[in-house]
C-alpha cells in the first residue's frame, strides 16, 4: 500500500466533503494549459504519485482513476500500485470517458469540482453538458491544493530575457501588427493570450520558469492600442523592462488579469477557447463580447521565417556533432561495463554542454534498453535504471534547447547481436520513416493524409503504434508545438512551407524491446507543375541512422538509396567540424549500403 498517496486522497476527500461535491478532476495543466508545467501546477503528480508528462486523475468518495495514453500505459501501471487509484487507458474501446465514469458513479443532484484556472474552457463547457444530461452539476471550486499541500513550490520567479533579433528574425513590433491584421479580419478588437510560448514569440522574450521550456509564466493583453503584459514584477530586468517599453508594452502584476478583464466593457476579444482556461473565459464574459476562434499566433509561430530557419541547420549542425561524439563512444563504453541508462544520458548531455550557445535539454532524455524501450515515454530513475550489455537495442530520444532552435531527434542502437524479431522490427520502422521523409505533396495536404506513409509497411505485418507521427517543433521554444501534426486522428491544418515536423514511427512490444527513428523535417518547396504547388521535407536533423539491425532482404533499392543519400547528407555536413578520429567513425557509420 502506498501510503502518501493513500493520505493525500483521504485529504482530498475531506475537502471535497467541505465544499459540497463528490468528484472532483485534477488534469496536468497549469492556467495556461502547458504541456510541460512548472511545480507549482504538478497537482496531478502529487495526488497520485504517476509523473508522465500526460494523464487526469479524478477523484471520488469513494473511487479514484487515472486517465493517460498509451505512452504510459506500462508506467501508470507501475506508478500507481497500491495507491488505490485505477488505471483507465485512453483509446481502447472498452474505455470509458471520464463523463461516462462520473454519471456511472454519481447519482442526479451530486456536483462535480474543478480549479476553473486549470481547466480548459471548451473541456469545461462539454463536461458540464454531458454531467447536465445525468442530473450532476459542474461546480468551479477554490484549488483543493492550497489547501492539503503544505510544502507546495512557488510560482517561479526567474527572470524574462531579450530575445535578440538575430535569432528571432523578426520585431516584435511587427508581430503585433501582424497579429492585429489578423484581428481585424476576424472581426475582432482585442486578443487575450494564455499559452506561454505564445506570449514568448510574440514579444521575442525567454524564461526559464518551465523545465526544458524556455518560456516564462504571464498572460498577454493585445488591444486596438495598448499591449499589456501580466507578469510578476521581479521577473523583469531592468534590460528587459526598457525593451517592453520601446515596444510599446505595458507591465501589470500577474495577479491582475482575471481583474482586468473583468473590468473590459463591450470591448470584441478573441479568445481561443480549448487554449484559454474557464476562469478567465468567466472573467471575460462578464464585459466583453467574446469570438470563439483560433488564436492567430499559433500558425503564425509554425512558420518559421528564413532566419528561424537557417538558425535551425546550424544548431542542428551543432547537435549532430554531439550526437556523433555520443555515438562513437557508446558501444566500446558498453562492451567496457559499467554503464547505464543514467550515466550514458549524463555523457549526452555533457557533449551537447560543449556545442556553441547550448541552453539546456528539450526534454527528458528517453533512454530505454531492452524492455525499457517498449516504454514510449520512458524516463530512467535510479529505482529504474538499469545496466547496458552489448546486445540488443537501445532507444534513445533526446533533444537540446540552443539559442538559434530546438533539437529532437531519436536513434535506437545495437549494442551487440540482436534478435530476428529485433531486426525486422527495426527495418519495419526504418520503412515508415523513410517513407514519410521522402514524400512529396501538393499544397493542401494537412497531417493527417501522410500519417499512412509511416505506417504502411507495419500494418502489413499486423503491427501498429498508438503515438502520433510527427509534431512541430518550436524556434528555441517548445519541443512540441502545433496546431499542425502528422497523425491518424484527423489535423485539419494544413502544412506549409516554414514549418517544422518531426518524423518518428515506432514499434513498442512490452517485456520485448522499443524502436523508434526520427528527425525533425523543415517543409519545403518541390516543385510548380500544372497540377499546382508540391512541397517535400528536408531532413534537419543530421545524425547517422544504425545500420548493423538493418534486414536488408527487407528494403527496397529505392528505400536503400533513401538511406545512402541522407547519410551523404549527414558525413557533408558534419565532417568539417570533427577532429580526425571522428570523422573516421562517421565516414564509416555513413558508408552507403550497396
């Protein structure tokens, strides 16, 4: 029995009791519905004791479920022994919604509770209609938190940073008025922004409020005229606060927003509803006349400017010599002993620690050997780690944040003989990326319609993966970034030349082994023909894709000079930049297939 979990319920529970409810969701978000959440907002972790980046638990009298994806399924499992919440697995069938759970549990006439600031609007405006249809009511209530957590971090109070033109390629000033072009198309007069990375391109600012995410708590109020950013004041340097104000941008406390817009009258705000907490949606309703509608920003943060992306080649350049320099000393550190999963993730990060304005890891490093890999989202602990043989397979995800982009990229490596299922599995992956890496498309062509290409030589063998294929990648911002995505579920937007997009299938068998390959691509120009505008990707990431698990038999010779061409690519351009010995190994690592 977990006990600190088990107590942290019953305490829970008592204030659920005091406030009137008998349910209450606690989902992974902050107030502005990150992704990676500072921890102040790891409420969810707290109560339950699983750290996946993803999940929701709720929280009965007298039942508690975890809801997460099949990136965690084995590690929710694990996590959650003896803490007497259940696991329910997002996506299979005989999964209920969290809607269906709570009008199972609840009788008509009971309330439901939720922090309003960390919940979406559109979800809270759908849960309340489905709870309504049963009789239960949804009921925004004070953070339990503050309550029952006593020794709960601060806010982060780092401070925010100039972003400096020569990376960010573009004013802030003239963001703004693109940003209020777009506006007015709408029909609107102001805008009310919540996500992070958002407030962070648009003024050409960075943090260091959120691990891995150079971004910094705040909220962004773009009028007709004045631009409002609500931040606390001792995040704000001097230099910084100079800046904000030659851009015209005013500084209000943190606190003050949900205020503020309460006190807006008749003014036309945008507010995108699935990315704007219900609290503030609430706020806002009360004066203004709200238009439901994507924020502007979003696309136009996809599309990187052409400085955006040359600083992308050249700090994937950078990361592919680290990369080059980890993989060279891997298998003979392997075949030495005495290495991990921990300590192998320890050498990655200190060879990227050595590359030309480098400021930290994107993410985690996933590094699972063996079974480990099977887990998507695996993150090795020292109750978890385990030792390297020299055999098998390693996967290997990783990532760094440089001043001039964001790198993500995965490998997954032999250690030493490997298996015929290992292999096949592994050539079935290197298929898919392949794949979906050379593809071409016409204009209009949105995520959705290449997720297939990835997919296809799997599905042959009756294999598939429950993950998206690919995510965009933010600008020295956040590793995963939309609104576009290449996956099965439908992505209505449509890709366009400037955006990032990662490439990554992979094949997961629990108690077995994992293999996933990936490179982030940058959308580019194909051709013109009659038939219209064809696009292509170009491979940014530059890194030596393992040959050794490669079955041959398996690949076409189209499919072989795939490979042989993108591995050119990889010795050209990292070559100059290694000493003698590590060219060597790369030249060799990068000889063609015949």
């Amino acid at each position: 029995m977990n006990t600190v979990v088990t107590s942290r319920l019953a305490a829970l529970r008592d204030v659920l009791k005091s406030q009137g409810v008998s349910a209450f969701i606690i989902p992974s978000t902050d107030p502005h519905l990150s992704e990676y959440v500072a921890p102040h907002w790891h409420s969810r972790e707290w109560i339950s004791g699983f750290n996946g980046s993803a999940g929701t638990v709720v929280v009965t009298l007298e039942k508690a479920g975890l809801w997460t994806d099949s990136r965690y399924f084995l590690q929710a499992a694990d996590q959650l022994q003896g803490t007497g919440i259940d696991l329910y697995k997002e996506m299979l069938p005989e999964t209920p919604s969290i809607a269906q759970f709570l009008t199972g549990e609840l009788k008509a006439g009971e309330a439901v509770g939720i922090d309003a600031t960390v919940f979406s609007t559109r979800g809270a405006l759908a849960l309340r209609e489905e709870l309504a249809a049963a009789g239960i009511a949804l009921k925004a209530i004070a953070d339990p938190m503050a309550t029952i957590w006593s020794d709960r971090p601060a806010i982060p109070q780092d401070p925010i940073v100039v972003h400096p033109l020569r990376y960010a390629g573009r004013t802030a000033t003239e963001k703004l008025s693109d940003i209020r072009q777009a506006l007015a198309a709408k029909g609107a007069e102001a805008l009310f922004v919540s996500l992070l990375d958002e407030i962070a391109w648009t003024l050409n600012l960075r943090g260091s409020d959120v691990h891995c995410n150079p971004v910094f708590v705040a909220y962004l109020y773009i009028g007709k005229e004045e631009t409002i950013l609500f931040t606390d004041a001792a995040k704000v340097p001097q230099e910084t606060a100079d800046y904000l104000s030659s851009i015209g941008v005013s500084v209000a406390p943190y606190t003050e927003a949900v205020a503020a817009l309460r006190q807006l009258q008749g003014v036309k705000l945008l507010l995108d509803l699935p990315k704007t907490n219900a609290a503030i949606y609430e706020a806002a309703q009360q004066g203004c006349t709200i238009i439901e509608s994507a924020s502007p920003i979003c696309l136009m943060k996809s599309v990187k400017n052409e400085m955006e992306q040359a600083g992308f080649r050249e700090a994937m350049i950078r990361d592919g010599v680290a990369m080059v320099k980890f993989l060279r000393w891997l298998k003979p550190a392997v075949e030495r002993g005495g290495q991990t999963e921990l300590t192998i993730d320890e050498k990655l990060c200190a060879l990227r620690a050595e590359q030309t304005d480098y400021r930290g890891i994107s993410f985690d490093t996933i590094a699972g050997y063996g079974a480990h890999g099977a887990i998507v989202h695996y993150e090795a602990t020292p109750e978890t780690d385990i030792p390297l043989e020299p055999k098998g397979l390693l996967l290997l995800d990783s990532g760094g944040q440089y001043l001039d982009g964001t790198t993500d990229l995965t490998r997954t490596i032999a250690l030493g003989p490997t298996t015929e299922e290992e292999r096949t599995d592994y050539t079935l992956v290197l298929k898919g990326f392949l794949a979906l890496m050379n593809a071409e498309f016409p204009a209009g062509t949105c995520g959705t319609q290449l997720d297939v290409l990835a997919r296809q030589a799997m599905w042959k063998m009756g294999i598939n993966y429950l993950h998206g294929t690919g995510h965009g990648v933010g600008s020295y911002l956040c590793v995963h970034e939309g609104p576009h995505q290449i996956r099965m579920n439908h992505m209505p937007t449509l890709l366009q030349a400037g955006m990032t997009v990662t490439d990554e299938p992979g094949i997961y068998k629990a108690g077995k082994h994992g293999v996933r390959t990936e490179n982030t691509l940058l959308i580019v120009p194909a051709q013109e023909t009659a038939f219209g505008t064809f696009f292509r990707f170009e491979p940014l990431t530059l890194c030596p894709i393992d040959k050794a698990p490669i079955e041959r038999a398996m690949l076409t010779a189209e499919e072989v000079e795939w490979l042989n061409s993108y591995h050119r690519t990889v010795y050209e351009k990292l070559s100059p930049r290694l000493d003698v010995e590590t060219r060597e190994w790369l030249k060799e690592a990068c000889e063609a297939i015949e």
